[in-house]
C-alpha cells in the first residue's frame, strides 16, 4: 500500500510525525514500511513550463518546435510528443538540471533545431508508466516555479507492508487510526465539494429509484449494493490537487470521474466503479452469476472467458464488469459520458478470490475485496464520491440512493475474559488498561459480569472475531517491547530427539573426519531422474523430485571439474522421492550418498600421489554401512543402480538381514561431464532407513589372558573363485580357537601360475583358556589346507614366506 | 624348558617388534637400520638369542632353533616386502640431513555445510533449553501443510507461500510448519522440539530466493506458557547465538496459525579492530508467535488449559549474515573452494 504522508496528514491533522517517524511506529504495530521516496528529491530541478508556440519541425513529421517560457526568458524547445500545445503548462527541464537516473540535460541540435531543455511525461518524472505524452498540468501556473510543490509533490511516499489479516490497512484513513486513533481522525474538505441530501431507499433483493434499478440475484456473493445517479457531467482531466494527490500515492490519474473513485478507494479503503448510465440498459443493474460460456471485455482491453457462477454486474441484457474484480469496456467512462452509475457494493472475499485466481488477474479492487472491505463504510465512501464528481465534473446527483441490501451487516460481539489476557500474555492488565487500549481502534467495550463484551468494528469485522484475537489487539497495542522478557522455569519434553537426525550428526562426523566437503543439493530432478512429478515447477531441470542423491552429487563434481578442481570429495544426505507411498503422498526415503574423485591426499613431495581406488571406496563403504546399521555388513560385487556404475566395478550393500541397503561403484564416463585430465569418480549410495535400528550398546569382552599365535598362508587360488569364499571357509572351519583371519597380501606373477594368483592370509589363534602350543596351532593349520584342497582344490603356494609347516 | 619357552615368547615378541618396525619404515635407509637392529650378524637382536642356542638342553635346543628360523625367514621376507614396496614409490628423500622446516603431509580437510553448521549452533542452544529435534516428511498434505495450521485455502494469507504441488497427489510442504501438527499428533504435552529440514516454494533463482531452502521450525507447548515465556525464551536464544549484547526486538506481525504473531529483529553489537563498539541494523531473523487456539484444537489439545508458541527461522539466511555471503545461489553450488573454507 502506498501511503502519501501529506494525505495521511489530511486526514490526520494532529499527525506531526515525519515520514521515518511514521514508518518506526507502523513497524511497531505490525505495518513495516518498505521504502520511503521523497518525491520532490529526485526533480528538484524541474520547474514549470508554458507553451507560447508550437510550429511544426521543418525537417521532422513527429518533432515540433516549441518556444517555452521557463520562467528566464522564452526557450526553444525541441519536443516529440503528439500532445503538445501552445498555452498548455507542463514539468519543464532547463538545460543544466537533472532527472530521475542521472539525465544532465544539455543544449542539443536535433535534426538541424536547436532545443535547449526538455519538457517531460509522467514517467520521466518517475511519477507512473504513462509515456504516452508529455504530463500536461490541469490549470495556469508560473512559468520557472518549482514543479514538486507546485502540484502538490513536495511529499513523501512510504511503502506500507500490508498482511493479509489487515484489509482495514489499505486506505490513508485506516493507516491513519492505526497512528492517531479513531478520534484523531478528520475527512478533510475538498475544493469545491458539499454535501448534497441524499436519502437512502433500501430493499432487498430488489430497490427501485432515481430512475434506475439494483437487483442481486446471488446475495451469497453479493451482500450489498449501492448505487448513485450523477447527470449532466463533463468528463475531463481531474484538477490538479486531485491528480497529485492520486500520483502521490502511485496511482496514475484518469479523468476526473475514474479519480474521484479512485480518490475514495486509497482514502477510505472502499472501491467503487462508475458505468456510464447510458450504456446501462434499463437502466437496471443486475448482479448474478455468469452463465456458461459468457464473455465480458474487462477495462484492459481483454476479452476474458467466464466460468458458470463467477459473479458479473450485468444489465437486463448483457454482462457489464466483472463484481469486485474489474469493470468492462463497453459501460466505461468516456469523453462522451454525460450521465454516471455509480457502484459502491460489498462482495463475499472469497468469492471475490476465486475468480480473480481463476482469471489469474488482480486489481486494486479485488486485492481489498479479498482482504475485506468495511460493511460499515459504504454510505460514507459513495457520498463522498458523488460530492467529489460534482465538484470536479459538475452535473446533479440523483436523490435518491439505491441500497439493495439481502445480508444487513451486524457488528460481532466478542466476550473477553480479563484473566484469560493474563493467561496468555503473562501479564495481567484490568479491565480499564484493556478499555484504554481497545476503544482508539474502533472496538467498543461494555462491561459484563466478569467479561467484556466487545463490539467489533466493520473495519475488523474479519479478522477480529475471537477471544484470542483481541488478546493480540491488546498486546499489539500495549506494545510488545513492553513486556518482560525474564526466562522462567520449564518441564522438559516428552518427544526423544530424533534418531535419523542423530545418525546424521555421526555420519557427518566420519565424512568430515574423512576429508569430505558436505554439500547441499535440492530434491529437484529433471525428468530422467525422478518418478515424482511436480505439477508446477520452476523450470524443466526442477519439474520432478529426485529418486537419488548421488545424481545432484555428480552435478556438483561436474560443477567443480568445470572449475578445473581435480581432487573433489562431497557428501550429501536427504530425502528421495518414488511413487506409490501411503496416504496419497510419494514414497520418502533418506539417504546419504558420496562421491569423490582425485588424489587420496594433498601430494607431498616425499611420495608420489595415489588416486581413490576401489579398495578405497569399499573399505570406506562398509565403514559407512556400519555405522548405519547393527550387524555384519556386507559389500559384494552386484549391480544397485545399474545406470550409475560401470560393470566390473560395482558393489552391493547389505545389511545382517541380506537386505540390499546401497550401492557403490565406478561412476559410468556417460555420468559424468569430466575433463579429459581427470580421474575415475567414486560414488556411493546408501539408505538411512530411520536412524530407530542402532547396533546395539557393545558388550565387553575380557582381555585375552593368553598370547595369539600367528600363521602366514599363501594359497594359490583360480581367478575362477571368487577370495571371499575362501576367506569365510577359512573362518569358518578353522576351530573355536581362530580369532581371526585377514588377507595381508596378494600376488601375480614369478612362479604363480597364469590364470591363478597368490593370497596371503594371516591367520590369528587364541584361546580364552590356556596358551596354545604350536603343536596345536599347526596341526589346526594343516587341517585346513587338507579341507580346503578337498572343498576347493586349493593349494599352498610353494616357497612362499608361510610357516605352515 | 622354562628357559626355552622363555626363548621362544621372547622371539616371538621380537617377531612382532620387528614386523611393526618395518611396515613404519617410510625409506629404504631406514629399513636398512631395522635389518641390522634385528638380523644383523654380530649386534642382531636375533641373531643373539641364536647364539645363546649352545647353553640349551639338547632337548630343547631344535624347538628353539627351529623358532628362531621361520622368525628369520619371515623378517627376511616382510624386509623384502618393503624394500619392493619403496623401489615401487620412486620416492626421492635421499637429503642427506633433514630439514624440518619443509612442509608436512597434510590430509584433506572435510567440512560441514555452512548451513549445517548454523542449524547445529542452533539446534545446540536450544537443546540447553530443553529442547530435542524433530523430523517430519517433506511431501505433505494440504491437511499439515496449510489447514491444520489454521490456513484455509480460500485465505489471501495461502498466497502468500507460492506452493509446489505434486502430480499424483499432496504437495511439497512450504514451511516446516506442518511439523508442529505432526509431533502434536504423537505426542502430548510438555512438547518442546525443533524441526529443522528443508522447505520449498515455487521461487526462481536468484540472489535472495531459493525454490528449496532450510528452515527450522520451533515449538514450545505446555500449561502456563505465556508471552513471557515466548520473549524470553527467543531473548535468551539470541544473545546466546548473536552475543551477549545483542538487542531483540518482537514487533507485530501475521502467520495464519500463530496469535499473537510478532517479527524477530536483533541487533548485534560488533566490536572493530580498535575497540570501538558499534551495533548494525536491525536484522529480521525469525517469525514467531503463541500457537493459535485453533491449530491446538486440531490436534485435539485443549487450548483453555494448554498454550505454547513456535517459531520459523531461515538458517540459511542466518549462515548468509553470519559468514558475509551475499548471494544464496553459493549455498547451493557446492563449488569446494566455497565448501572448504568452513573447514
């Protein structure tokens, strides 16, 4: 909402407040200002100019040759607009002087004409859009006085932050009671306006009088009409103390009869629109639902298609506006309008909303209409519209107002108990504090047994409708930094800090430790890769929710590679999305994934560099797993998500329960973007599950009391068979007194066969009950070389560094 | 045969020694040494319990020599393990003296996202308030994301977050508001929980604005919980995380689902390289508010005997004033430059 201060002050008149004044105290109850513009600063240098004579360029069609008096003599001017004319005053900029983003205006030649200044339109003066013409000024002035205070610009404009609960906020009189209270508030005279005796016939559905006709036939939708008769008006430009006034507060002025409801709209908060009577056939306004496949052309120009139901202001024949959204072009106020219908009604807000989000259009008028106009103000704002139009349009005001009125307004009333403000707010206030408080904004308090009963104000009449409601009026009002802010006792709560987010504290602690960068990646995909469509996106690289994480990690390597960084090592953990979940909604799974590429470590000048290799990822992998799930883990070469690792180099994890919980693997070359200089990219992806399941608290298991003994296997085992099988029938047929089994080295070459290579196993024995000989131990060896000849036909490698013996 | 027992652990003992001693070594110079320190003919520490074979029983002298043999063999293989292992690593560390002046072996450094590590600074002061974190799904229905909050659709205050619907059925939750139905729905009173997660709206990139960004949700409900306890618990938290000369400021303001609602605004006393203390301008940081009656009655809470009050903050906006970042796009490039510095 843009609010002049010298309209506000209007209306205000004990309003001795400067515009940064006024925007801390509308801050300080819930209106913050977004900008102040001081209109007069940016054309401080434009002064007021008058045409003497107008002569056509000799060298130019649309140039004219202008002799302008500045106020320093008269000036030649060279001027493209087709609008001006000699005798005419308008924003004049001599040479020298400045404009709105830093235009030095210099003496120039145009097309042979010397031009010294320039007169200039509205939106050269940072004053609205219009750039139609040059902004000529409704009246006579000196030439040379300064252009801002002349017209009524010397003003400051603030941008006031409306919410959406605050209808009663978008009009100078309702920003006004907010600073200076109810009482404080005057409705200044305007020239030449009067009072005119008016008397209001109402009716209901229907009302007759001064000649014309209001009959609403949806008062669900519509629940009052006003309607005035103004004859005999000479549509023209609006004087100049309205047409600032309205420019003051952003508005681009029209004519004078459009002004003048446009006046009362930014005044009192209510719109009002004005057909021209004798396009109105009838005359007779009826106010109804469309009728399928009905069509209006709107004010803009457009001719917009209509539901069945949207509400219309029709005539007995055809559809003339569209109710509370935007009038029509064929009823609109012209140069040749004599006679006005003017329209001052109150239409349901959320119907209002409904059609202009179905016509995807909003306007001054159904933004206050949505929000709620004041049921209580419209006799006011329609008087104070005709007064206007025959003060600046002239004509005669038919007597009679017609008020079709099917829903009488009754204001609520609202019990508020005393004890219960202190309940919530932690500070008591009596009932006379609450009085003192409520009463300035409009609300009017009676006392009841033990309660207030609070008559609300047509101006809050929808948003203020509950107890609760007027417990934040009071603290709004009695100003929150008012109230103490000492930290009093608490109970703690019932609800366990969330596992999954614990799990992810501990992952993050690994990777970091790790040397991985956590980055954050969206749930965005494009369409390959998700499964859940987002039904309006933001762009075709967002239009579905992701299926993995690992796909924005790869992006982000990508994003790197083309930063020319090498060594890239990222991890990320979120939600993915597929379909088919319960209640409606998509299936959501956490995940974490990590994907690196480069060097295991800064390089070093005493070693040469080492890059991430399989051994790598899968050690870090199942590290990984362990961390997520209780139980033995597992990775074994298998295929998770086939589109992203090459074959040959992907491995499947599992959890105890044989579960698949992840993959990891050599990212494919046709998943990445790299450069020809960098290396292979790792990338693993893995489900959180919950974070509930957790292994278990580790129980301790005493010392051994007696020493391990260790035995070296080399075996020659065929490329055929798969170490691991090896390795579980070693642990697993090597005795209860087998502590453990690791693998220390592997060799290919020399005298090992082609087709086979060397695995070394270091073998570890112990026993919780006595020293183990090594007697014991080496017959516990020979045992298994017999069992793994049978089982395998495997073999020991000979000469090998083992002490099988 | 104590004594030869007592030979055998010995050797053993020295087996380990020596296997640890060469995988340390990191030049062949140094291996070298661990050769001669172990198997050097005269000084060799094994080669000295070899040599105490002639005092033996001759019952136990084969047992002890038999050990001190395959000891031998496997030292000389795991030597000649490492020696391959270093002619591998044409590594060029043959400086006759050493100077430590050049650089050591550095790691990677990981990190935590900026914006992680403002939620967990958070998360972390709150928690010395009593509160833990809760989680909720970020596909929602329009139930927990607007009308259980006290939106209702046909309100001009549902325009206000520009909402991603999902084809197929609900939508992507535009704040993380709908936590508070969800864990009012599992658990009853005393509730004081933070959700923090992302949060998405139909936004187009750019310096401000993000279509997927971080919030963090707080929720405080109980008996007695007045507008006090609101203040002074945001109060608390603030000059907790922004100093202890931070200013707060709570200023009328409007969510659906919070009544009264109110605008966080801090100001933070900065002091300069000189001394001098200066305090910026007053920065919005979070909306607030005491939950609305009606969002309690949803959940089937009774609002005459309970109250509570919740707040919204936007961390990564608060990471962004923290650490002087100026455009929300770097959050989100995940460019390793940016990412390292909060290393």
């Amino acid at each position: 909402m843009n609010v002049s201060r010298r309209w506000l002050r209007a209306v205000a008149p004990g309003l001795d407040l400067s515009a940064g004044e006024i925007a801390a105290r509308l801050a300080m109850r819930g209106a913050p200002v977004e900008g102040i513009t001081d209109l007069a600063a940016e054309i401080a240098g434009v002064v007021i100019g008058r045409v003497e004579r107008v002569r056509r360029h000799p060298d130019a069609d649309r140039l004219s040759v202008c002799e302008v008096d500045g106020g320093n003599g008269t000036v030649q001017v060279v001027c493209g607009a087709p609008n001006v004319r000699a005798g005419a005053c308008y924003p004049f900029v001599p040479v020298g002087a400045v404009l709105p983003g830093d235009l030095r205006i210099k003496r120039v030649r145009i097309r042979g004409q010397e031009s010294r200044g320039m007169l200039c339109s509205a939106r050269e003066l940072g004053l609205g859009t219009d750039h139609r013409g040059i902004l000529e000024l409704a009246g006579q002035f000196d030439p040379g006085s300064p252009f801002a205070p002349t017209v009524g610009l010397d003003d400051h404009r603030l941008d006031v932050e409306v919410s959406p609960n605050r209808g009663d906020l978008l009009s100078h009189v309702g920003v006004a009671r907010e600073l200076v209270g109810e009482g404080g508030i005057r409705l200044a005279d305007l020239p030449g306006a009067v009072e005119h005796e008016l008397t209001v016939r109402t009716g209901s559905p229907a009302v007759d009088g001064a000649s014309a006709r209001v009959r609403i036939d949806d008062p669900r939708q519509c629940w009052r009409y006003m309607a005035a008769v103004v004859r005999g008006v000479r549509v023209g430009p609006s004087p100049e103390w309205l047409a600032s006034r309205l420019r003051a507060a952003g508005a681009h002025p029209i004519n004078n009869v459009v002004d003048a409801t446009n006046y009362v709209l930014l005044e009192l908060g209510q719109p009002l629109h004005a057909f021209d009577l004798a396009r109105v056939a009838g005359p007779e306004i009826v106010v109804r639902g469309a009728r399928g496949g009905e069509t209006v052309r709107t004010l803009d120009g457009e001719r917009r298609e209509l539901d069945e139901g949207m509400l219309l202001i029709c005539d007995p024949e055809r559809a003339l506006a569209i109710a509370g959204v935007m009038g029509g072009s064929e009823s609109e106020i012209g140069e040749g309008t004599t006679d006005v219908l003017l329209e001052c009604a109150l239409f349901n807000p959320k119907g209002v909303r409904a059609v202009r989000r179905a016509l995807g259009m909003s306007t001054d008028a159904s933004h206050r209409f949505e929000r709620g106009v004041d049921p209580a103000g419209l006799e006011r704002a329609i008087r104070r519209t005709v007064s206007i139009i025959v003060a600046t349009a002239g004509g005669e005001p038919a007597p009679t107002l017609l008020d079709a009125c099917p829903r009488p307004w009754r204001a609520p009333v609202v019990t508020l108990r005393p004890e219960r403000v202190g309940q919530l707010l932690g500070v008591g206030f009596d009932t006379g504090d609450i009085v003192k408080l409520l009463e300035p904004l409009g609300y009017r308090c009676r006392l009841a047994a033990g309660a207030i009963e609070v008559t609300v104000p047509g101006h809050r009449s929808y948003d203020t409708l509950r107890e609760v409601d007027l417990v934040e009026e009071i603290a709004r009002v009695h100003g929150y930094d008012r109230f103490p802010d000492s930290l009093g006792a608490f109970r703690p709560g019932t609800v366990p800090d969330d596992p999954l987010l614990r799990l992810h504290d501990r992952l993050r602690t690994i990777l970091v430790g790790r040397g991985f960068l956590e980055a954050h990646t969206t749930a965005f995909a494009p369409a390959e890769e998700g499964e859940v469509e987002v039904l309006n996106p933001v762009s075709a690289e967002e239009s579905h929710l992701r299926r993995t994480v690992l796909f924005g990690l790869l992006h982000a390597v990508e994003h790197n590679f083309a930063r020319g960084a090498a060594d890239i090592r990222l991890f990320d953990m979120g939600a993915v999305f597929g379909a088919g979940g319960s209640g409606g909604l998509p299936r959501e799974t956490n995940r974490l994934a990590i994907a690196m590429t480069g060097r295991r470590r800064p390089h070093h000048w005493s070693a040469a560099d080492r890059p991430w290799d399989e051994w790598e990822l899968r050690g870090l992998a199942e590290e990984l797993v362990a961390a997520v799930l209780p139980g033995e883990c597992s990775a074994e070469p298998g295929t998770f998500d086939s589109t992203f690792f090459e074959e040959g180099y992907e491995l499947l994890l599992r959890a105890a329960d044989g579960s698949v919980v992840g993959g990891a693997g050599k990212v494919r070359a046709d998943r990445v973007d790299a450069p020809v200089w960098a290396g292979p990219v790792w990338g693993l992806e893995l489900e959180l599950g919950d974070g509930v399941r957790r292994r278990p608290d580790p129980a301790f298991r005493p010392l051994p009391a007696f020493p391990a003994v260790e035995r070296d296997l080399a075996l020659l085992i065929p490329d055929s068979l798969p170490a691991r099988q090896v390795l579980e029938f070693l642990e697993r047929g090597g005795g209860a007194d087998l502590a453990g089994v690791s693998v220390f080295d592997l060799f290919r070459g020399g005298d090992v066969p082609d087709g086979s290579r060397s695995v070394g196993f270091r073998l570890r024995f112990q026993s919780g009950r006595r020293t183990l000989t090594d007697k014991a131990v080496d017959r516990a060896v020979r045992r298994l070389i017999q069992r793994l000849k049978e089982e395998f036909g495997v073999e020991p490698r000979a000469g090998a560094a083992d002490s099988g013996r | 045969m104590s004594e030869a027992g007592s030979l055998v652990d010995e050797l053993r003992a020295l087996e380990r020694e020596a296997r640890d001693a060469i995988t340390g070594t990191s030049d062949p110079a140094a291996l070298e040494q661990v050769r001669v320190a172990f198997l050097g003919r005269r000084e060799g520490r094994v080669s000295r319990i070899l040599r105490q074979l002639g005092g033996l029983g001759p019952e136990a002298r084969p047992a002890v020599g038999a050990e001190a043999n395959r000891v031998k063999q496997v030292l000389r293989g795991a030597l000649e393990e490492r020696e391959r292992r270093f002619a591998r690593e044409r590594a060029d560390t043959d400086t006759p003296a050493r100077d430590l002046t050049l650089p050591g072996r550095d790691r990677w450094r990981g990190a935590r996202h900026p914006v992680t590590l403002v939620v967990d600074e958070i998360c972390d002061i709150f928690a010395r308030l009593g509160f833990t974190r809760a989680r909720g799904p970020e596909a929602e229905t329009e139930w927990y994301n607007f009308v259980a909050l006290n939106t209702p659709l046909d309100h001009p205050a549902a325009d206000e977050q520009d909402t991603l619907y999902l084809k197929g059925g609900g939508l992507l939750r535009s704040h993380t508001s709908p936590v508070q139905i969800r864990i009012l729905e599992q658990y009853r009173p005393p509730v004081r929980i933070l959700a923090p997660g992302p949060a998405y709206r139909r936004d187009t990139w750019d310096a401000t604005h993000a279509p997927a960004f971080f919030q963090i949700e707080g929720l405080a409900v109980d008996e007695g919980i007045t507008f006090v306890d609101f203040k002074a618990t945001l109060s608390e938290f603030a000059r907790r995380f922004w100093g202890p000369g931070t200013r707060v400021r709570f200023r009328p303001g409007y969510f659906p689902f919070t009544e009264p609602s109110a605008e966080v605004d801090v100001k933070r006393r900065v002091v300069g390289a000189d001394g001098s203390v200066e305090e910026t301008a007053w920065l919005e940081v979070m909306g607030a508010g005491m939950v609305d009656p009606a969002v309690l009655d949803n959940v089937g809470i009774d609002p005459e005997r309970y109250s509570g009050w919740a707040f919204g903050m936007g961390p990564a906006r608060i990471a962004m004033l923290k650490y002087g970042i100026s455009d929300i796009r770097t959050l989100y490039e995940n460019d390793i430059r940016f990412l390292s510095q909060f290393a």
